[in-house]
C-alpha cells in the first residue's frame, strides 16, 4: 500500500506545487511553516478540494474523481469538526451512518472504537461539556471508524494544552503504529513530527523544500528552516579555494574557513555548509590554538535545555553554540555580554550542490 502525491494548484497570492509518496510501513510527517500549504494539501487528499493538475494515487488507483465520502480516507482535521448537537457517541457512528450502515450497528461500533480510546464513559457527552484531550480522543475515533486505508493528521495536538498535548501525543504515537495502512502526519511542530514520523516532508511556501529521514535532515539540512528544524548552523554560499587544503566559503552573513572538499570546483557557488552547535567553542578571551574560525560578538540568547545550553551569537556569520550549564557559569556567560566562539574548519561539513558532485556530505 502506498500514496503518491503530485499535485500543483494556483490561488489568489499563494501557488501550490507538491509531489511526495508514502509507503505503508512509515508515519510521513508533512512538516512546515504556517501557511505553507499543508492544510491545502489534507484537503486536496480528502477530496475537498481540486488540485488545477496533477494526481493522487492510493494503493495504485488515481482517487482524482472519487468523492470525498467515497475515499477511503480518514482525516484529523486541524480545527476540530465535531457536530456539537450530536453526542460523543454519535459523533463517532456518524460517518458509518452517513454511509449507510444500519444505528444498531454504527452505534455498537462507535461505542467500541470510545472504549478503545478509554472515552467510554464519556459517551453520552455533547463537544461542549468535552475537554480538549477528550474531544480530540473523539475526533480520532471518528476518523478511524470507517477504517481507512490513508490515515490523515492535521495538526492533531495544536489545539491542546501542554500537559493534554503530552497525553494525547502517546495515544497518537500508538495510533500511529498501529494503523495498518499510509500514515500522514501533519505538524508545524519540529518535536513532534522528528518523534512521531519515521520520514519528513518540508514543505515551504507551497513547495517540498526536502524530504527524508530526520538523520537525513540532521546531517544535511538543505534550508534555513530544515537547519532550524534539526537545531543546527547553516550557511550558504560561494565556496572559494584556499592554500592548505582549506576553502573559504562566503556567505551572506560572513566567512568561515571549511576543509576544501576534493570534488569541488574553485569557485563553487550555491554552497551548503553545516556546523552542529556542539562543535562551537565558546571562551571569554580571544582563544589561542588551531582553530580557523574564530569570531567576536554579542550574547543574543541563551536557551536552557536540561544540562544544556544553547548560545546564540550575533557573530559574522551567526551562530548557535550548545555547551554545558557548567560552561555557562565558568565563563560567566550571559546575554547582552560579548564572547569568542572557534571551530575547526574540519567540523564543517560541506555540501556541495546537486549536479555537481555526488551531493554528499564531507568533511
Ligand atoms: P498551512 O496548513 O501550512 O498553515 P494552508 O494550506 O492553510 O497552510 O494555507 C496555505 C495558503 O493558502 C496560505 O497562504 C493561506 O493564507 C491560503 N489559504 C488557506 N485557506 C484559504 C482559503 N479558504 N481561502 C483563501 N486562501 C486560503
Ligand atoms: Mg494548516
């Protein structure tokens, strides 16, 4: 089983041009900014709306002309749809019922799709008197009753508080695992869709910027916002040979020294180079030593995360350092205060654009 998208769609002030697949055996996340187009892609999927050209594909069968209530799709829709005059259990047995089935039987289904969601006692309830957690519980039983074969997620805990989110984030990871058919995930919530998917979809602006396993996006993430994701140093830019065995790479915010990759043309242009925040020194004094890339400048933030801490710098270029709690206190680091921040040229790993190289990963 497997879903294959490749939809383009043209709007008032926003173009949609988007191709990626799914296979049964992972949890895709559709990962992105607001206002990127996921939603508008949920839609095109469940048929609410038509894609200008292209097609989707489930399970080898173009679902182009299908109707919504005849695709075997079952959707989490962003802004929760529960009909507020029907009950919980209702709410549930309805798109059995809208599809024919007989009360009886609709009900007895909904009543054990409830319990298996342990929303049992809670049956009797209008969307009204229902928590979020509980609502959001009732929603995806209602999605899973007709038992779909793609299995659609928009955004499924953004409505929730932190501590229900928690909760219902467990119930989704074990949904998820379970399902037996294409899984869907749709976040803007880097967490949540590095934790839940087995593979990433970005979609920015209406297009995929980069798709693939969240190790994929650790080790080279191809935009500012794939870097941010994965909490890592981007740059991008001209990368220039330098004496040594050492290339120069000059990008928007600033130069920094790189070990020259052997496949590289001098100049190469487009440029991508990463650097993880772990692999930035941070001292008080101008370090001396070995390092190539030394810079100067403002404390911007700093960001605890458990034992660490993550430094942002208002260097040329920027830079994000992780380093201990203990670091922090020794160097009496703190924001608005200046710092030096080294790295060694051969942390950074270069990615030469596609085409020119194999467009892996060295140094
Ligand atoms: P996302 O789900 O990634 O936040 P959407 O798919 O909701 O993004 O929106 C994509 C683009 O389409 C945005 O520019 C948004 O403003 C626009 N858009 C969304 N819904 C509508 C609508 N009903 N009418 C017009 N434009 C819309
Ligand atoms: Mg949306």
């Amino acid at each position: 089983m497997s879903l294959r998208v490749d939809v383009a769609l043209q709007r008032e002030g926003f173009s949609l041009e988007a191709a990626f697949d799914a296979s049964v055996d992972e949890t895709v996340a559709l990962l992105g900014p607001n206002g990127s187009g996921k939603s508008t892609v949920v839609s095109i999927l469940a048929g609410l709306i038509r894609p200008d050209s292209g097609h989707v594909e489930l399970d080898g069968i173009r679902l182009d002309d299908v109707p919504p209530e005849e695709r075997p799709v079952g959707v989490l829709f962003q802004d929760l749809l529960l009909f507020p005059h029907l009950s919980a259990l209702e709410n549930v047995a309805f798109p059995l019922r809208a599809r024919g089935a007989a009360k009886v039987g609709a009900r007895r289904r909904a009543a054990e799709a409830l319990e298996r969601f342990g929303m049992a006692g809670r049956a009797g309830a209008r969307p009204r008197d229902l928590s979020g957690g509980e609502a959001q519980r009732v929603a995806l039983a209602r999605t899973l009753i007709t038992e779909p074969r793609l299995l659609l997620l928009d955004e499924p805990t953004s409505s929730l508080d932190v501590a229900a989110r928690a909760r219902f984030r467990r119930l989704l990871s074990e949904t998820l695992r379970t399902f037996p058919g294409v899984r869907v995930l749709v976040s803007h919530d880097p967490v949540e869709a590095m934790t839940l998917a087995d593979r990433l979809v970005v979609l920015e602006d209406g297009r995929v910027t980069q798709a693939g396993t969240p190790e994929d996006f650790r080790r080279a993430p191809r935009t500012p916002y794939a870097a941010e994701l994965v909490g890592v140093n981007l740059f991008a830019g001209r990368l220039e040979r330098l004496p040594d065995g050492a290339g120069r790479l000059v990008a928007a915010g600033g130069e920094l020294t790189v070990a020259w990759p052997p496949q590289a043309s001098d100049p190469t242009e487009d440029v991508l180079a990463v650097l993880r925040p772990a692999d930035v020194s941070l001292h008080r004094e101008c370090p001396e030593g070995s390092a190539r890339n030394v810079f100067h400048g403002r404390i911007e933030e700093i960001a605890v995360e458990g034992t660490r801490a993550r430094v942002r710098l208002g260097t040329h270029p920027a830079l994000v350092a992780e380093v201990t709690l203990g670091s922090v206190s020794r160097l009496g680091l703190a924001e608005g205060t200046a710092a030096w921040a080294s790295f060694k040229a051969v942390e950074v790993a270069v990615l030469l654009p596609q085409g020119t190289s194999t467009g892996t990963l060295v140094g």
